[in-house]
C-alpha cells in the first residue's frame, strides 16, 4: 500500500512538473521583442564637478564606444510587465591592428513595460580601443552587431546590425578564427556613464555582472 502511495505521488508530482514546464514554455511563446533601431557612437569620458582625487589628473579627453538598442517587448497574454530579460551581445570589429575583434557580453534587465520603448546599452572602453586601433577610431561600418533576447533560458527575439555588409558565415559569433576580447564589452555598471540618463535605460539586474 506505501509502494502504491508512493508511486501515486511521484506520477502526481511528474505530471505537475510537466504541465508547469508546459505552461511556462507556452508564455515564453508568446513574448517577442522587436528591435526599433541600433546606434553606435562615441562618448567623452564625462567630467564630474566634483573635481579631482588627485592632484596630477587630468580632464577627461578619452572617447568611448558606445552601443544602443531600441527594442519593444511584446506579449500575446494579459500582462503589464516583464519580470526579467537577458540580452547576448555579439559585437565584432574589424580593420584594427588586430583582425576581426569579437566583443561578447551578457546583461540582464529587470521590471520591463510591455508594449514600451526600451533601451540597453554596452560600452568598449578607451584603452581597450587604443590598444587594438591605436589612436584610430573604428568606423561603423567596420562593426557587426548581434543581439539575442532570452526569457527564462528561451531565445524570444534576435537582430543583426552589418551596416558595411560584411560577408561572414552563419553564426559567425562562434567561429574559430575570430580574436576573443575578454571583458572588453561592458555595462553601464562598469563604466562612469552608471548613474548618466539613469532612467532612459533599462534597469539592470543587481549583481547581474
């Protein structure tokens, strides 16, 4: 009779856990995200009024990279607003000193409005810069963009930026040949631009990165 009981439960809990996976892959189904628009620019390292920790310092000068996405979330069900979203960046630069540059970063965002416009964005800092192009800065139309939107582990929507058409092979971000830069793609988190246009950004998880 406990062996029975037993294996009651385990079909009970079984099927319990199969219907919440279920349900929970059917939501993911129907959210999508729509990029509106990508910019790409450069940005003066920004110079706090505060004044200076130390004597020698200078102003700043240093020019960022700076990558923007404009996105709309989008659900079929009958809710507000998004729990959490992961975004997968894939940017490659080319025509540096070092060839096809692959910058990999992941971010997560947290209490997004359905239905809104929303906007990430991603950093390569000055040196990182210096160091691959010297004192050239990369051109647009030398960068590859790749954004994948990820809720609850599922792809939920995805954009490629090649405003220099550039020919690569499918799934380029996994190719062999291309220069990893490690931690060269950072968040706002990392950067002095953190608590700049606070609320034009989307809200990053903390201790997302």
């Amino acid at each position: 009779m406990r062996k029975q009981t037993f294996q009651t439960l385990f079909c009970f809990s079984s099927a319990a856990a199969l219907f919440l996976c279920m349900f929970s892959f059917e939501a993911q189904a129907r959210i999508r995200v729509e990029v509106e628009d990508v910019q790409i620019d450069s940005y003066t390292t920004p110079d706090f009024d505060e004044g200076r920790t130390h004597r020698s310092a200078r102003r700043p000068s240093e020019d960022w990279l700076r990558v923007v996405v404009e996105l709309e979330p989008e659900t079929a069900e009958d809710a507000k607003w998004l729990d959490e979203m992961t975004i997968n960046w894939h940017l490659l630069i080319d025509g540096g000193e070092t060839p096809r540059m692959y910058l990999p970063a992941t971010t997560t965002y947290v209490d997004i409005e359905y239905g809104e416009t929303h906007h990430a964005a991603v950093y390569v800092r000055p040196d990182t810069l210096k160091r691959y192009f010297g004192r050239r800065f990369p051109r647009e139309r030398n960068m590859v963009l790749r954004v994948e939107f990820m809720v609850g582990g599922r792809m939920v929507g995805e954009y490629d930026y090649n405003p220099g058409r550039q020919r690569l092979p499918d799934q380029w971000w996994q190719a062999g040949q291309l220069n990893r830069i490690g931690n060269g793609l950072l968040s706002p988190r990392h950067t002095p631009f953190q608590w700049l246009d606070y609320e034009f950004f989307m809200t990053l998880k903390p201790d997302t990165d």
